[in-house]
C-alpha cells in the first residue's frame, strides 16, 4: 500500500535517478528492526492492520529485535511519532545479525577527547556571520519542495538541490562535497574541509534530509520543522565557516542524511561504510528539529543513547558562546540519526528544540510549515551558534580570513594572495600526494 515505483527523470531541470522497476529497491517481505521495547505494542498494532507478519525475535536492555513486513515501515514510523514522539523511533538493519546487536551496549568508544575551550578569537569571529534571515530562507526553499521523501523524484531532487548549495559556499578544491548512494533514489550528502594536522581524526554535524506524511511518494510533506530546520541551520554554518576561511586541525563532515524517518537508514549506511573502512569519528553532533521554541527553556540536550562527556562539553559550548537557557532530556530508542552512531561507539550528541513532550505537533503532516514557528529563524539561529562553536572548537584549526562573511571570489584577491594561495594549494597536492602513497583510510573523505 506504500510502494509505489519510481519512474521518473529530468525533474525541474535536475537528472535524478531513475530505478526501473526491476532494480527498484524492494519494499516488500520480511526485515528487521530494532525498536525500543516500549513501542512493541505500537508496531504489533500496525501490522495488524493488514494481516501482516510479526515476530518479536529477542528483547534486552530495553531493546526488541522483530521481524516486521517492509511494507508498513512508513506507517510504523507516523505511529513512532503520534504515540511516542519520536521522529525515527526504529532502525532498519540489514541482517538478523546486525539486528541482534542492538541488544547490546555499544562498543566502548575508544576516543579520548581533551575537551578544551580554547578557540574563543575563531568562534567569535564566526558567530556574528551567521544570520537568522538565510537559515530562514533556506528554510522556505526547502519546505517549497512537495515533499523530500527517500524514494520520491523531489526527495532525490533535494539531494542535488543542497550539494549544488553547499558547492557555491567555496571555491576551494580541497573542500569536497559527494552524493552517497544508498540504492533508493535520495542520497546522502556530505562535505568534507579536510583537517590539516589531524586529518585523521574526523568531526561530524549533521541532520536528516528526507520528510514525510502520509502518502509517502505523493505526499505533502513540507518538513520545515522536521528537518528542513536542522538542514538550514546546518548549511548556515557551513556558509560562514567556509566564508572565513575555516581551516580545521581535524577533518570536519557535513553530513545531509537520507531516508531517516524510514528506520535511520542513510545514517545506518554511511556509519556501515565508515566502520568498514575505520574511518576515526571522534565526534558527532545531530540537528533534527531546531526552529520551534515549545518549551521554557532553549535547547535541550537528550541523555540517552548519547555520550555523558560530549554532552557536557556542549552545556560549556552553550553557557560560553551561545547564550541561551538549556536543559537534559531523553528521547527514547533511536529518536533520530545520533542513535545510529551511538550504536558504533562514537561520541554522539542530538541538541533539540524543546522538551521532547512538548516538540511540535504538526511534524509528519503538511502542517510543518514555517508558520507554526512565527515565520522566523529565531530559535534556530541559536542551533547554528552551538553548531558553529561545536565544529571549531572540537575541530581545532584557524580561520585564513576570519573578516569575510560571504565567497571571495577570484577576482577579489589581490595578486600577491592569487601566488600565496598557489604555493598552498601545490604544498596541499603535494601533502596529499604523500599521504595517497602511506594509504591513509581518511584521504578520500
Ligand atoms: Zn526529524
């Protein structure tokens, strides 16, 4: 009832994928997914709708494993929201074996972070660029989309809507922006300034790209809130960051993930592809739902399935640099793309708008428009402040021209800055070219 097959190229100007019906991804039979132990309940009802199959494989720690028919993995996920407030709610694995690991307590992280405040010149620098007005009008354009869900032409659309974005921010080379494929039409977006002395070392902020309501590919979803917010507020801080220059000692992702609210899957995959190929993640924090202000204090940072340490760390980012009021929380099993991360230890963070019972009520509907938060980027605006202080001062680094605010273009420079930047990009080539022969994992990221 939800799968409806995608046969469409050349929309607005943009090529988007087009999967025949035979290579569709196939959104039918038996899958697993791990679900908080207090929802099973919720799912059992979902697929007694239709008869479907349900089997609770293993529950522990709060965790259930159960088998679970693809087909109502959307409806599941607008009953996640109604009766458990959670945007995600659930994880869609790929095997019975990755399932069953949920069950456990994650690996220890292995990552030792000094957490210092130590960037105060860069972060102040930074944090007077970032306007409200743009994250408003990111806002806008996004939420104008029919709707971004993962497998419909303007939820692929999206995808090279914001890569195109994110490119205009630079015209650095070594600044990298990719579309990661996940075998449905949207795709991940990631952008990577890669880290200088510590390149290794990789920081990651992120939010998901995909929305949803009922309907699915025909659907009205504008997801201003839900999470064309937390996407907005996230370019915002790329923008500046990459304005001024931002030259960060570790390597920092900008990560736009796909198809979240279908069971945390374009997070699961890329956090697959990175544990296969190690890549070091010492950090990451997640933006879903930062521009609706429901509560008496503003950001709220949720304790569970995330790291105790990194989320002191930004109660110091906040009391610091942000100036705004905060609070803790809890969100509940796999509330959003954190958990995912999480899992395969890595220090994870999920900042939100406001207490979790008190979030906003029209996500998951075509209600989740700018209106519900005052047409303006307020509240969101203090996200991309946390945002920003976060990359800086866990990425470490120095900004190479802290006065700018938007692109310098070519034509600004001066000659002597043209031959400067020259000599830079050759030692870089050349950097790179040393690193490529020592085979380090990070490079291509
Ligand atoms: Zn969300």
């Amino acid at each position: 009832m939800h799968r409806t097959l995608l046969l469409v190229a050349g929309i607005a100007g943009c090529t988007v994928p087009v999967h025949e019906p035979d290579d569709a991804p196939a959104e039918y039979g038996q899958r697993y997914i791990s679900i908080g132990t207090d929802a099973i309940g919720t799912a059992r009802a979902v697929a007694a709708q239709h008869g479907a199959m349900f089997d609770v494989i293993e529950s522990e720690n709060g965790v259930s494993v159960i088998a679970f028919d693809a087909e109502d993995l959307e409806e599941l996920s607008e009953q996640m929201h109604e009766q458990h407030h959670r945007c995600g709610g659930f994880i869609l694995h790929e095997s019975l074996e990755e399932a069953r690991s949920a069950l456990h307590p994650p690996l220890a992280s292995e990552v030792t972070i000094d957490y210092t405040l130590d960037q105060a010149a860069a972060v102040n620098a930074v944090l007077p660029a970032l306007e409200a007005n743009r994250i408003l009008g990111t806002i806008g354009e996004l939420s104008a989309m029919q709707n971004r869900y993962y497998q419909s032409p303007s939820g692929a659309a999206a995808s090279t809507w914001l890569r195109d974005r994110w490119r205009s921010f630079t015209a650095r080379t070594d600044v990298t922006i990719e579309l990661f494929d996940h075998g449905y039409a949207q795709q991940s977006v990631i952008l990577t300034i890669p880290g200088s002395t510590l390149a290794n070392e990789v920081v990651v902020i992120g939010g998901h790209l995909d929305s949803i309501a009922v309907g699915g590919n025909t659907s009205t979803a504008p997801g201003a809130d839900d999470d064309a917010s937390g996407i907005a507020t996230l370019t915002e801080i790329t923008r500046v960051l990459l304005a001024k220059d931002f030259r960060p000692a570790r390597t920092i992702k900008v990560m736009a993930y796909a198809a979240e609210e279908v069971g945390l899957r374009g997070s699961q995959g890329i956090v697959r592809d990175f544990k296969k190929r190690e890549v070091n993640v010492v950090g990451v924090l997640q933006l879903d739902m930062t521009n609706y202000q429901g509560s008496d204090k503003d950001i709220w940072l949720m304790k569970d399935f995330t790291s105790a340490a990194q989320n002191t760390f930004l109660t110091q980012l906040i009391d610091t640099y942000v100036g705004a009021t905060w609070g803790l929380d809890a969100c509940g099993y796999a509330c959003s793309d954190h958990a995912s991360w999480y899992r395969a230890g890595v220090p994870a963070s999920m900042p939100f708008e406001s207490r979790m019972k008190q979030s906003n009520r029209s996500i998951h509907t075509r209600n989740d428009t700018l209106e519900r938060s005052g047409n303006n980027a307020a509240h969101a605006l203090k996200f991309a402040r946390l945002g920003a202080s976060f990359a800086i001062e866990l990425g470490k680094g120095e900004l190479w021209n802290p006065t700018a605010s938007t692109l310098t273009t070519p034509s600004d420079e001066t000659p002597a800055c043209r031959w400067t930047l020259l000599g830079l990009l050759l030692a870089a080539s050349l950097a790179g070219v040393m690193l490529a022969g020592r085979n380090v994992l990070t490079s291509r990221w």
